[in-house]
C-alpha cells in the first residue's frame, strides 16, 4: 500500500515567505534569513521529490536569500554614505510588504467580483426569451416573440377586461336612516306612552333596513341604560319601556 503526500500550492515565492512568516509569527521586518532560507528549501526539495517541476521565478528566490545569508555572515558588512550599516535583509522585506499589500487588495477584488457575478446584467430580451424557450422545452411561439404579437395579446386581455366591467354594475344607495335619528325615534314615542311593544315600531314603517336600524337603535340605548325591556308581549315580541325615575 503507497501513501499521498499534499503539499500546499503557492502563486509565487513571495506568497511562500509570506506563508512561512505568518506560521512562525515572525517579525517582518526582523527576518531570521537562516530558517527561511532553509525551510524555503526544503519545500522545493519536496516539490523535487514528487517530481513536480520547480519555477525559475523559486529558483531565482533561493538563489536570492542564499545571497542575503551570505552578506549576513561576512564580517565587514556594506556601509551607506552617512557611514550606517546596510542591512542585507532591506530589500526582501520591501518587496514583502509591497506583496502583502497588493494581495491584501486582491482579495477584496475577488469579493467584489462575486458580488458583480451575482448580479444580472440588462440584455437583448429576445435572446434571452429564445434561450430560456430552449432550455425550458415551452411552446415554439415563444421563440419568434416580437412586439406586434405582445400588442395584440394585450389588446385581447384589454378587450375581456373592458367586457367584463361592462357586465357588473355595482350601485351603492345611502339609507336614509341613522342610529341616532331612530333612538330619538324611539325616546319621542316613549314620552307618549310609557311602554311600547316593538310590533309597533315596525307598523310605523315596514321596511326590513327600517327595523334593523330601529333595533340598533333599542339595544344602544339599553346599553346607555336610557330604556329597559321585558319580554311577554305575544311570540317574537317584547316591551320597550322608560326606566324608572
């Protein structure tokens, strides 16, 4: 039985220093040159190992940081023109915060770009019709749409709307009746006599919409305790009768 080794896949050197720098918890600006440069390469002799081709572009950046650990290890380092000792290492790390930050921005273009992809984008709506007939299997109409065949379905449905509404006539008629016009209907008669059955309201006027507001009319005021009734006045009838002072 073999086994499979996977190994991280890296765009480039500068993304594997960075790798290394952000698992060690490293100080970038303080670059130890001895681990990096040996850890550097012994990815690339696994890359080597598993027969995967290496990149000039890794080759050249070990080849660099080779470089740099050997100025480290010379005794009489590189001066500048005040006399200040040049640090090997200035370089790499300008080049690695100048990459971090461009990868930085490139993430947020990603995430920017997924959100465009998200969106629709205003088309030929022919095509799109013809493509989505394609693809749903619907009627072969739909494929040879155009605006003469939209107009004249419109003006079909326009022409069973207007026929319908033709048909239904709604008419609304205001009763000439109110809640309070009836129950000082029913407090006048109740100054004539002292107790009234409500047969007699209906004798006054029998029209259903007359009685229905005449009874509402009853039952507010037994509500605003102005009246009482008392049943006993033959079937489905009762007295209406003034409260007692």
């Amino acid at each position: 039985m073999g086994f499979e080794i996977k190994l991280p896949l890296f765009e480039g050197p500068f993304d594997l220093m960075l790798f290394f720098i952000e698992r060690d918890e490293l100080d970038i600006y303080d670059i130890p040159i001895s681990k990096i440069t040996r850890d550097f390469l012994d990815y690339l002799d696994q890359l080597e190992k598993m027969e995967i081709e290496v990149a000039s572009d890794f080759i050249l950046f070990a080849a660099t940081l080779m470089k740099i650990k050997s100025k480290m290890l010379i005794p009489k380092p590189d001066l500048d023109e005040n006399g200040v000792e040049i640090d090997p290492r200035e370089e790499l790390v300008q080049h690695l915060l100048e990459y971090r930050k461009y990868k930085s921005v490139v993430a947020t273009l990603a995430q920017l770009e997924d959100e465009r992809m998200a969106k629709l984008e205003r088309g030929n709506v022919l095509a799109e019709l013809k493509g989505w007939s394609s693809m749903d299997q619907v009627e072969a109409e739909i494929q040879d749409l155009d605006l003469f065949k939209l107009l004249n379905v419109f003006t079909k449905v326009m022409a069973k709307f207007v026929s319908r509404t033709d048909d239904t006539i709604h008419t609304v008629i205001q009763y000439p009746y109110t809640i309070e016009q009836q129950k000082n209907l029913v407090l006048e008669q109740l100054k004539e006599k002292q107790r009234i059955p409500f047969t007699d309201f209906i004798d006054v006027k029998a029209e259903k919409i007359f009685v229905i507001y005449t009874f509402l009319a009853i039952l507010e005021l037994l509500q605003l305790a102005q009246i009482t009734i008392k049943i006993g006045e033959g079937f489905n009838n009762f007295w209406v009768e003034n409260l007692e002072e």
